[in-house]
C-alpha cells in the first residue's frame, strides 16, 4: 500500500509503566508469564498506533525490554556488559557497558527478530502495514570490544553482517513486507569516517533482500535518554548516502527546526523520503497547524506521492502521554494536506 503522504514511524515506543517495573527483576515470572506481558506491551503500543490512524506502525520494539531479549542476547561468542565505567551524572552512552568478545560471533537461534515479527503479525488488526526494524551490523558492533580475533569495529561489523542478513531473509520468508534496517552510527560517525565505505557496507547487509520488499532506513543522531549524539548535519552524508539501495529515507528534521531541508528533494529524484515532522525530544505538542504547516514547507521540494512524515525517531524516550498525542496530530495533520490536494 502506497499512500500520499504516507503516516508512518520509527521502531520504538515507550514502554509501560508496568512493563519497566516487570523488567527489573524477571526471575519471579514464569516464561507464561513473561510471553503473556510481551503480548500485553504489544497491545498497548498497537492501541496507541490504531487510534492515531497510521499507515504504518510497528510492534514498538516493546519486547526488546530486557538484556535476553535483545540482540545482543541473541549473540554466541560474548562475555555479556563489563561494568560501565561511570555509573552517575548526566546520560551519555559512556554509561553503558560494552560486551567482551570471548569466542567466534555466532547467532544460532536468530536475533529474535523474526519472532517479533510473528507476535506483531499474530496480534494486529487488518489495516495499516506492519514494519520490523533490525539495527545493521556497523551499530550493533558498537558495543563490542574489539579482540586479537577481530581487531577493530570494522572487523567485527563483518562478522555480524552475515547475521544481519540471515535475519532480514527470514524476515521476509515469514512474510514482512516493509523493513527498515537503522544504522545510527553510520549517521552519527559519518563526518568523521568513509561515507562511501558506510554505504558499501550497508548495501551488502541488505543485498539478498532488495527487491524483494520495501526497504528503508533512519539517518539518526541519536537519542541516548532524549539526547543527540551525532554531529547534526547531514551534508558529510551526502552525496555518498543517496546510494543506499532502499526505497525510503528517512531524516530527522524537526529537532534541527529543518536545517538542510532541501535535501529531501536531492533524495526525492530517486526513492520516498520519509521526514521527521514531530519533535520526539521536546515536550511541545505539535498543534495540528504546526504539522500541516510543516508538511507543506516539505512539499515545495518534493511530490506528495513521495513524501511520508514520521516522528525524528523511535519514541521510547518520549513519555507515553506525550508520544500518543504527537502521532494523533501528525495523523490528522497529514489528512488535513491530503484533503486540500
Ligand atoms: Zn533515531
């Protein structure tokens, strides 16, 4: 389904209240238990997404909750989080530990993906289109120390790729249609690093799938507990990122109060651009005006037909009231402009 001005979003959602408080100490659960509370977050942020009325939603990563049902839980071949080496004071990403790699990466059982995707397909309603989202190899090896094995991040970006890969063929054997594959560091690393070498790398994780469903990505600058990481411009990307062989873009826009907004018409000449219309850091609401108004800053650079809005990025770090209420306006928003066409 293409729609004009397509309504779509960026993987995550913020977790329930309940569902944060469950997660800090699973052990007490039974695996029932636990299964019926991944469906029940499932729900909630499938609720959220219907009584918007988007065009695409996604499961809102809400089973991804604890450190086993992560990625890197997926992963063979780590010695899991050394102890992060500051613990208190402002977030950063310096917070987090990084995992040790101990023996050859392997994922024997998926990187549960494929399972989400199942849950969303078990769980939602005829209607919008469902999207998985799985992080490429270059971000998921940022939270890897490299070792004598695999002797830098690019080292072990090419041991994960293969498992990124095998996790997007499955992805479409078990039937998803729409995928976007985020790649923050790319975008967050791009003025310092080879874009070109970013977009080979890119291209070949999604390679066995092009053509074969609707592909896209996020250029994102990050969202470490609502702050940005990158460098926020996008012209160290481009031209190199045009290259990228997905049939949507999709660039943050409103937090940057649309800097460089005329490169979604560069984008526009050859896929969909999707534009971050809806700020997930602040806590100003945008008015239905405000997004109408937005639209239409983005319409004198590229076609309707091309163009969907979205969020800058995953809501997770946006509190739930806030997230609900920005994608009800972007919804009817977006109507209101396709009306008037
Ligand atoms: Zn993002």
């Amino acid at each position: 389904m293409q729609s004009v001005i397509r309504t779509t979003v960026i993987g995550s959602y913020p977790f329930p209240g309940w569902l944060e408080y469950a997660s800090q100490d699973l052990s007490v659960f039974g695996t029932d238990d636990i299964a019926e509370m991944q469906d029940d977050a499932v729900i909630a942020a499938l609720h959220d997404q219907y009584s918007a009325g988007l065009d695409v939603i996604t499961d809102g990563e809400q089973t991804r909750f604890d450190f086993n049902l992560s990625f890197y839980g997926y992963l063979e071949g780590l010695k899991l989080e050394s102890e992060s080496p500051r613990r208190f004071g402002p977030p950063a990403h310096d917070q987090r530990g990084k995992h040790e790699i101990i023996a050859t990466l392997t994922a024997p059982r998926g990187l549960g993906a494929i399972e989400e995707f199942q849950r969303l397909k078990r769980l939602a309603a005829a209607g919008p289109v469902l999207k998985a989202s799985i992080p490429g190899p270059y971000t998921l090896s940022g939270r890897l120390l490299p070792n004598q094995q695999y002797p830098d991040r690019y080292a072990i970006t090419e041991a994960l790729l293969p498992l990124v890969q095998q996790e997007l063929v499955g992805l479409v054997e078990a039937g998803c249609t729409e995928i976007t594959i985020d790649e923050p560091s790319m975008s967050c690393y791009a003025w310092k690093e080879d874009p070109i070498r970013f977009v080979e790398i890119f291209n070949r994780t999604i390679e066995p799938v092009v053509g074969k469903c609707r592909l896209s990505t996020h250029l994102c600058f990050g969202n470490y507990k609502g702050r940005a990481v990158g460098k926020r411009e996008y012209s160290p990307m481009f031209p190199a990122f045009l290259e990228m062989k997905v049939d949507e873009l999709h660039v943050e826009m409103a937090s940057r109060e649309f800097s460089e907004l005329e490169l979604i018409g560069e984008i526009a000449k050859t896929k969909d651009v999707a534009v971050g219309i809806v700020d997930v850091k602040s806590y100003y609401v945008e008015s239905v005006e405000d997004i109408v108004e937005r639209i239409r800053r983005c319409l004198a650079y590229v076609t309707p037909e091309r163009l969907a809005v979205a969020p800058d990025c995953g809501l997770s770090q946006t509190a739930r009231w806030a997230a609900r209420q920005k994608l009800q306006n972007m919804v009817a928003g977006a109507r209101e402009v396709r009306e008037s066409l």
